[in-house]
C-alpha cells in the first residue's frame, strides 16, 4: 500500500480564538474574504431593520402567546441566516454558532451593541490589515517583474 505524505505550505491562514468557543480561520489578505465580509457590513443596517421589524416589534394578535411563539421563531431564522452569510464570507468549516457559543446574533451586548456588531467591529482591523499587505505585496511583485523584464530586454 501506498504510503500518505503530507504537504503542508503557508496559506496565509489566520487562527482567531473567538471568545473562547473556538477558532475562526480564514486568510485576511484574501480579497473574496474582504468582498464579502464589507458586503455583509453594508448589509448589516438592512438586516437590524428587518430584526426590528419581524421579532422586536409588538404584534396586534390577542394570542401573545402565539405570537411571542412566531416572534421567536422568526429571530431564530433571522440569525440563521446572518450566521450563514458569515460562515459564506469566511469560508467552509467556521461555525459561526459554535463560535459564538449559541448567542443571537442580534443580542444585545454590554457595551449595547448587537452582537454582531461588536463581532464584524472586532475583525475588521484583520480584514483591513490583510487586505493592505496583499496590496503592497501585489505591488511589490509587480516591481520585481518589471525590474526583470527590464533586465531581460538590456541583457
């Protein structure tokens, strides 16, 4: 039987231990990464919006139990999807309600805050620095190409 080798290589991967639930991975100076993360930033008032609309908003329904019923079901959906589009923005194998530890994401924190809103603050300073050194070593590379075309032409 074949043996199996392993080949391992610098994926530009970072681990961040989040809150102590686990561990968020993903490579900041990747720019699907970036696209996606501020995509979902500017998606962020929309979705509060919706928040407030469908759960945090009393309902006219005589049955409160009914409705405190569908309202809690409808948040439970709501973070769902939030938790989904950040598992997308991240990449496969980042849970973002084992990350979290099972919080809503639209709770409110004790700073008053949201969730996820002290969540996406928190990252952005790696997205941001990621995305900076992919764009001084694209241009750094690009010198180094010229520099070599340059060479090849004069040699």
């Amino acid at each position: 039987m074949a043996e199996t080798k392993t080949l391992q290589f610098d994926d530009g991967l970072l681990r961040l231990d989040i809150n102590g639930n686990g561990i968020l991975t993903f490579n900041p100076s990747d720019f699907n990464v970036y696209q996606r993360f501020f995509g979902l930033l500017k998606e962020l008032p929309e979705l509060e919006k919706r928040y407030a609309a469908e759960v945090e908003q009393p309902g006219s329904e005589d049955d409160s139990f009914a409705l405190a019923g569908r309202e809690l079901d409808r948040a439970r959906e709501l973070d769902r999807e939030i938790k989904d589009k950040l598992g997308a923005a991240f990449g496969p194998g980042n849970d973002f309600d084992a990350l979290l530890g099972g919080v809503n994401l639209m709770a409110v924190g004790n700073n008053g805050q949201r969730v996820i809103t002290n969540l996406l603050n928190a990252l952005a300073p790696y997205i941001e620095e990621g995305a900076k050194r992919h764009q001084q070593e694209a241009a750094e590379a690009a010198l180094r190409s010229r520099a070599q075309r340059r060479a090849v032409q004069q040699g």
